[in-house]
C-alpha cells in the first residue's frame, strides 16, 4: 500500500466535544477502509466492491447516527 498523500479537512466550528466525535468516527471508518484494502483480492486503485465493506461502513454512520441523504 502507498502513502497517496491525501488530507481530508473538516473545520470543527462547534466544541472540542464535536472535535472528538469526529476524530473517532474517521477512526474507525479509517480501520474498516485499511481492512478492505489489505484483502488479497483487492486491486489497488480499484472501486472496493465488498458487501462487507458496505456494510460495515453503513454500520459505523448508524451507531454515530449521522444521517445520510
């Protein structure tokens, strides 16, 4: 796996209560997107395709109950 040099910046106008809630949700999803990638049949640079991933992604925005349009 290569270091793509990527930064995601989310500005935390509200409270260092807000700022925690978002570190650990990306965290998380962070640790759910490393597993998929390191699936041996994963092609780097390729769509992940896994239902598991998905699901396990859909799983993470429910439990912080961050609503999706």
């Amino acid at each position: 796996m290569v270091n793509l040099r990527r930064h995601l910046i989310l500005p935390i106008l509200d409270s260092f209560t807000n700022y925690l809630f978002w570190k650990q949700f990306f965290r998380r999803f962070h640790a759910a997107y490393v597993d998929a990638v390191s699936n041996p049949f994963h092609v780097p640079g390729k769509r992940i395709l896994s239902k598991a991933f998905g699901e396990r992604v859909s799983s993470i925005v429910k439990s912080f109950g961050v609503t999706t349009v």
